[in-house]
C-alpha cells in the first residue's frame, strides 16, 4: 500500500477514535497526534487536561521537556510531529487522583489518575489497529505505564538505556523506553537515570528508522 493510502486509513481510523464513548470516567474528547505515515512511534500514557483543550499529545509542561530530548539528537518539536506517529495507551484524560485526608472525610485532587484495567483494555484497539496500519520498525516508549504493556520489568533502570525487541501479537519491532517526561519525577535528572537516558537517546539517534525520517 502506497503513503497515500496509509495516510487515508490512518486518517479514517482516527475520525473512528474521536466518536470514542467507551470510558464513562475519562475526559474526551480523545486525542491523537497528525495521521504521520512513519516507521516511528511514540506511545506515551494519556493526555493530560491541556492536552484535551487544544487535542494535541505532549502539548504542555511535560511536552516541553520530552522535545528538549529529541532536539538534542537533532529533531525539533514541529518536525517530530510531522514525521513520528503520536499515539498513546489512553487517548482521553484520566482525570483527577483523589485522595482522602487523614482524620477528615474531605478529599483532595492529586496529580492524574493511572488508567485502569477495562480503560486501558477499551483503549488498546486503537492502538493495536495503529501498529497494524503502520508496522512501524521502532516504537518508543514513554513512561512506566507504556513500557509495562510491551515488557516486565520492576525498576526503570532495567528497561531505559537499552534497545529491546518486542513482540505485539505477533508483530515485532525493536522498542526504546524512556522516563516520562513530568516535571514531578527526579528520575531524568539524578543518577542512574541521567545517563540511562542518555543512551536510550542515543540508540534513538543510532537507529536505521531515525535516520530514514530525515531521508
């Protein structure tokens, strides 16, 4: 199948997702990255509120620092979006963690809800129609909750700094992890996770699908 009709497929499928009404609990509506014809994906974990505003992945805060990433092996953010599908494990936002305060009966919002079980199951049709659309050569993985749907592991520092290759039924691909990109987490910015992240980096930088984006 030619690059136009890819991206044709690509574009019915996500006029598909955002008629998506699967989880009462999330917030749409769903969001996806532009209907890139690539051999590169990214999966992060869910859109965060911003991201539900202006229905563009990685749009805010932590957007910021994933792309200071990727321009420093060379791609900068309006390039990556043209040429990496953006895809995540959720495409609606979680919501609000709640938290109940110690000798009272009030709650409190704290940071973003993970996902659940039936969410994350409603959820991975999109993402397996994606990957059989585009059977792309390298998919990278943001964060704990996208790593842990391709691979087992107990600490980051397992998983990020290494190329894996990856089986997703049936289809494999080789997979980078990285971090998640929040400014909450110190994992980016102390060791072992500085120089873990380095070299996932530099496998990107080194791998033949990264340098056929810029061909």
């Amino acid at each position: 199948m030619n690059k136009n009709a890819l991206q044709k497929q690509l574009q019915r499928h996500q006029n598909h997702l955002e008629q998506c009404s699967l989880c009462p609990q999330m917030f749409g509506p769903p969001v996806h990255g532009l209907a890139a014809v690539s051999k590169v994906m990214l999966i992060g974990q869910a859109p965060g509120f911003k991201e539900i505003e202006v229905l563009r992945p990685f749009a805010w805060t932590a957007g910021k620092k994933l792309f200071s990433w990727f321009e420093a092996i060379g791609m900068d953010e309006r390039n990556f979006r043209k040429l990496v599908y953006m895809s995540a494990i959720c495409r609606c936002y979680p919501g609000k963690k709640i938290a109940r305060q110690k000798s009272s009966q009030k709650t409190k919002a704290h940071g973003d809800r993970v996902p659940n079980n039936n969410e994350i199951k409603h959820c991975s049709q999109w993402l397996a129609a994606e990957i059989a659309i585009l059977k792309p050569e390298l998919i990278i993985l943001v964060g704990k909750l996208a790593i842990s749907q391709f691979m087992s592991f107990k600490k980051l520092d397992e998983v990020i700094g290494k190329l894996h290759k990856i089986n997703n039924n049936g289809f494999e691909c080789d997979a980078i992890p990285l971090p998640h990109p929040s400014g909450a987490s110190t994992w980016p910015v102390t060791e072992p996770g500085k120089t873990l992240l380095q070299y996932a980096m530099m496998h990107i930088k080194k791998h033949p699908a990264w340098i056929q984006l810029k061909h």
